[in-house]
C-alpha cells in the first residue's frame, strides 16, 4: 500500500474531503434561494396572481416560477427584474428581509 492510497482512503480518520467545505457552502447559497423563493411567493399570493398567472406576467415558464418558489433555480437579475416589475415594487422591496 502507498501512502497515495492512504492519502485518499475516504475511510481513513484523517482523510480530508474539500467536497464537505463544498456541500456547507452551497447549503448556504440554498438558505437565500429558498428565502428569496418564499418572498417571491408571498407577494405574490398578497396580490392575488396564481403561479400561472403571476408566470405569464413575468414571461416565465410556469415551471420555472415553481422553481423559484421552491428554492431550485439561481435567477439571473434580468428575471429578478422581471419579477419585482410584475409585482409593482423595487429591487430594494423585493430583496428586504432577506
């Protein structure tokens, strides 16, 4: 056995696997996707839009809004954009308590 094989034995107490760093970070990407996704629904739902509705309005895919909603999808600004002028509120409106 070579100490190359121990180096990457991930039952090895002291193997150290940069994918654990990768996985917190990205849960903590995830938090602000899912409290932008709640933002974007509870506007939404106070201004009367269905997902459907809300996703014509926005010229987004139905499917796409869902994502949001749920936390899944990384918006790009243009979309963000699209979705602070369909709810009639700022960036700054949208983004608060985030």
């Amino acid at each position: 056995m070579s100490k190359f094989t121990l180096l990457y034995d991930t039952y090895n107490p002291w193997y150290y696997c940069p994918c654990q760093v990768l996985n917190a970070r990205m849960a903590k990407r995830a938090d602000i996707l899912i409290k932008f996704g709640q933002q974007v629904r509870k506007l939404r739902k106070e201004q009367g839009y269905s997902q459907e509705n809300f996703a014509y309005a926005c010229e987004l895919d139905r499917t796409y809004v869902g994502g949001i909603e749920r936390g899944e999808r990384n918006l790009s600004l243009r979309n963000i954009k699209r979705i602070a002028d369909t709810l009639e509120i700022s960036l700054a409106e949208l983004m608060d308590g985030l």
